[in-house]
C-alpha cells in the first residue's frame, strides 16, 4: 500500500456541499422534467384529435383517468370505464345512478371503439353510442359490416337496417 496521498484531490467541505447542492438541482431538473412530460402527454391525449384506434391505444397505455361517480368532467374530457373510452359530450358531475355504459346517456357519454382502424382489414368493434363515419368497417356479432352514412351517434345494430349498413361477405374482401 503506497502511503502517497494527491493531497490536490481532496475536496473541502464547502466542495462537497456544492457538489451535493449541484447533484440535487440536478435530480430535481430531471424529475420535474419527467413529471412535465408525463402532465403534457395526458393533457394531449386529452385535447388533440385523434383517431379511433389512437384513443385505443391511448387506452391501453393508461393516458386517461378511470371515469368516478361524483367527479365533475369538462365536455370533451375522455375517460375510461369497463375497459372503453368513452368521451365527455357536456359537462357533467358523474352519477353513480348513470355510469357511461348505463341506458340512456349518450348525449353524456359517447364510446369510442377499443380496436381498429375502421378500414376492411382492421375494421373496429362496434359499441352501442360509438359515433360511425359512412364508409369505415366494423365487427359485430362475428360479422363485418360497411357504413352506408355517417351515424352519430350509432343506435342502430349492424345488421338491423340495409339502409344505414351493408354486409360485408368474405368473398367480397
């Protein structure tokens, strides 16, 4: 063992507290910048238009709060319940007595599809409310179907009107 020290290494203690001081500014800037990430991409799940299938995956990567009774939402606010998306249509206080999947709420609540695109090889499972575009592509019942007109929001089942949805067999794909 060498008995030499490199005296002009050793730090201070004024050093060693600046060195700290700087070390936790530095966590401290990391963190917030962390934190402002994670605020501004549940503010921009929020309010930037998206497609079906992007609030889908906004969805699975837990980006909106699971909807609570008595919690007031802003129009527009996207929520989960039972897995869905649904978005806010007016502003409301959340009532135990009307969740968004409850009969009835519509002009409240509108689902939004959980998977698809919309097109014919990734059509999207239809909910009862969702709002449809003519011409996208859902499932329903292990059958696919094509929009005929635009439905917002959609009441009618694929299959129960040949004026609103049209059949989509495997040999027309």
């Amino acid at each position: 063992m060498s008995g030499n020290i490199d005296w002009s290494k050793l730090k201070t203690a004024e050093q060693a507290a600046a060195d700290r001081e700087a070390s936790a500014i530095a966590t401290a800037k990391w963190q917030a910048r962390e934190l402002l990430v994670e605020k501004m991409s549940k503010a921009a799940a929020q309010t930037e238009e998206l497609t079906l299938s992007e609030c889908a995956l906004m969805a699975r990567a837990q980006m909106y709060d699971q909807w609570q009774a008595g919690q007031s939402y802003a129009q527009g606010k996207r929520v989960t319940y039972n897995g869905i998306v649904y978005e806010v249509q007016q502003q409301t206080t959340a009532s135990e007595v009307y969740p968004p999947d409850a009969e009835g709420v519509l002009a409240i609540y509108v689902p939004l599809s959980t998977d698809g695109s919309g097109t014919l090889e990734d059509p999207y499972v239809w909910i009862y409310g969702m709002h449809v575009e003519a011409g996208v592509y859902v499932t329903y019942n292990g059958q696919m179907y094509k929009a005929k007109s635009p439905m917002k929001p959609c009441v009618w089942a694929p299959g129960s009107d040949t004026n609103v949805w049209e059949v989509v067999n495997n040999a027309d794909n």
